[in-house]
C-alpha cells in the first residue's frame, strides 16, 4: 500500500513538473513571437524614411519638414530631397515586404507544433540581412539628403535633431 501511495505521489510531481516544462516553453515561445512582431513592426516603420510611404508622408515627412523649415531650406533643396527619397521609396517598399513575409515565416516557425531550430536561425539571418538592406537604402537616402544642404544647414540640422534626442528615445534623456 505505501508503495502504491509513493508512486502516486510520484506520478503527480511528474505531471506537475510537465506541465510547468510545457507553460515555460510556450511562454518562452510566445514571448519569441512577440520579440519578432515587435522587430518587424518596428522595421517596418522606420523602413519608411523620412520621405514616408503615403502623399503626406506621416510622421518622419513632418519631421523632416520641421527640419528643413528649421535649417531654411530652399524650395529647389527641398524638391532635390523628396527626389532622393522619391527614387529610393520602391526599393524600401519592396525591402519591407521581403522583411514582412520573413517575419510571417518566423512566426509560422516559432508556433509549429515541432520547433526546427535550424529553420528559425536560418530566417534569423535573413531577416538580419534584410533589416541590413533597409538600413543600407536608409542611409543612403539620409547621405544623398545631407549632400543637397549646406555645411552650415547640416549644422543647424544636427542641433535641431540634439534638441529633440531625449524624446524620440526610450528611457531618460542622455544630457
């Protein structure tokens, strides 16, 4: 009898601690899928650039226009800016969409019922190679806009863009 009652016992730490395995490892899987929309969301809205992707072109085309308004930029500056930023949008869109179908695909992966590790790191890294594009056409975009100002604009550029670091960035401002 007492071994009966031992193994009973036994048995119900046994699927305790299974269950508790289980709620960690879906726990830790969600949280993967989270961390993954977050990236990709976050991708995605900064993908857009300052030239933005709709005709008034959000919040980074309102910044950049309180930039330029800032710096006095000249009309002819201002077209040869939305021109860059004109020229590099379909590149950017069709970069995003890339960078959106692999993060579709990792979701996909992370929620499979078997999990293949080698199938996440592989879009992993093609997910980083794909952020890497974006950042590369976004630079590419902030050079040829930075080309088209004056020393002195870039200047005046720079001291607007200090001014408001504390507010575009998470946790206290760094003075």
């Amino acid at each position: 009898m007492q071994n009966q009652v031992e193994a009973q016992a036994q048995d119900r730490i046994v699927a305790t601690a299974t269950r508790r395995s289980r709620r960690g490892i879906l726990a830790v899987t969600l949280a993967a899928v989270a961390l993954a929309g977050a990236v990709g969301s976050i991708s995605a809205a900064r993908a857009a650039g300052p030239g933005g992707d709709e005709v008034g072109g959000g919040m980074p085309m309102h910044r950049m226009h309180r930039i330029l308004d800032a710096v006095g930029a000249t009309q002819a500056q201002r077209d040869q800016i939305r021109a860059i930023w004109s020229g590099l949008r379909p590149q950017l869109r069709a970069e995003r969409a890339s960078h959106q179908n692999l993060r579709q695909q990792m979701i996909a992966a992370l929620t499979a019922p078997n999990i293949n590790s080698g199938q996440v790191e592989s879009l992993r890294k093609q997910a980083m190679a794909s952020a890497d594009k974006i950042s590369a056409l976004i630079t590419q975009g902030m050079v040829g806009s930075a080309q088209v100002l004056t020393p002195d604009q870039r200047k005046l550029a720079q001291q607007e863009l200090a001014k408001e670091h504390g507010r575009h960035h998470w946790g206290p401002p760094t003075e």
